[in-house]
C-alpha cells in the first residue's frame, strides 16, 4: 500500500511538473515586428501601418496582449508618436484595433513603452507620427515589406483613425516600419497580459487582471 500510494504521488508530481513546463512554453511572450535605426523619410503627420512582411513578422500571430512597444530614432527625430494596431477589413481598408498613448523618443536611442491593447491573431502592427513640419526618419526601403499609409502630405481628411474606425489606406510598396511591439498569452481573456500585468492569471478582473 505505502509502496502505490508513493507511486501514485510520484506520478502526480511528474504530470504537474510536466504541465507547468507545457503552460509555461504556451504563454511565453513573443516580439512581433523590428526596430532597425531609420533611414529614410515620412512626411508627416500620418499612420503608417506594415501590411505585409517577411515570414508576417509584422502580424499577430495568436490572440493575446501587447504590452510594451518599441521605436528606434534617428539622430534628427523628435516628435511624438505612438503604436497604433489595425486588422484588415478588405481590399485598402483597416480597422483600428487599439493605440498606445503619444510618446516622445529620445534621439538615437532604442526607446521602449508600455501599453496595454488586446489583439487578435492577423492584426497588424503601424505608427501614428505626429508631426507636421519635417519629413522624418521612420522606415528604411526592403524587398518583400509593403505597407498602407495615411498622411497629410496625401491629402487624406483623417490620418489618425480612432479604435474602431475603419479607413481606406494607400498602399505603399517595399516600405518596412521601424516598430517592434511584445505579445503576450491571455488566457482568462480579461485584457490583461499574463506574463507581466495580470495579477490573478486564471480569474478575469478589472484591477489587474484580479
């Protein structure tokens, strides 16, 4: 008796072990998109999403979170801008998913901010640059990278379409956008990233995922 009971503890503690690593492995966060020092110029203000890249390195793979973005400045550029997410609704049309608040780079720098957006698998990962002045340094020209684009430079009444607005966008080829953004699991699928924000992961709340 002492003998199956032992076995059958040992058993236990193997199958949990064993579906820690499993949920672990699932949930593991992932960074969609890249950040590459800019080279060449956008005329702003405008929205410049990626809708389509290289092994869809710029699309959400799986439903989840993002919970942190990043954008990489040139040495010239300066002004506001945050992470704006769309999901295709046919043809040159986009949705907007979510947005980040503005956020102001610091020159030369890797430059890193939290959000918090939930997204679907085929989301699609863009900018909003605000400003007006200038062109600025926000993409360098790649092969097998397309993007859609509105901008005030194209005459287009809205470039800065809130969450669930829908727009028609001007493609805009072998352009690939310096952005890179961390998704992470939801599993209780209460808006909150499993892995660094959701404080009670398995129970949805409000106040942190409790």
């Amino acid at each position: 008796m002492t003998r199956t009971v032992r076995l059958a503890s040992l058993l236990a503690t193997a199958a949990a072990l064993a579906l820690c690593a499993s949920a672990s492995s699932a949930g593991a966060a992932v960074t969609i998109g890249s950040t590459f020092t800019p080279t060449d110029l956008f005329g702003g203000p405008g929205t410049l999403i990626q809708s389509s890249s290289q092994a869809n390195s710029y699309t959400v793979p799986t439903n989840g979170v993002i919970t942190s973005w990043s954008f990489e400045a040139a040495a010239d550029f300066f002004p506001p801008l945050k992470l704006k997410v769309v999901r295709p609704a046919g043809g040159d049309d986009f949705t907007t998913v979510g947005e980040s608040q503005l956020e102001t780079p610091h020159a030369s720098s890797l430059n890193a901010w939290p959000t918090r957006i939930s997204v679907r698998a085929g989301d699609l990962l863009g900018n909003f640059y605000s400003d007006s002045t200038a062109g600025l340094r926000l993409l360098v020209t790649a092969s097998g990278f397309n993007a859609h684009q509105l901008c005030f430079e194209c005459g287009d009444p809205v470039f800065d379409p809130p969450a669930g607005t829908t727009a028609t966008y001007t493609p805009a080829f072998d352009v690939q956008i310096d952005v890179s953004a961390v998704l992470e699991s939801d599993a209780d699928q209460d808006g909150f990233g499993d892995e660094s924000q959701d404080k009670c992961v398995g129970t949805p709340g409000t106040a942190n995922g409790c």
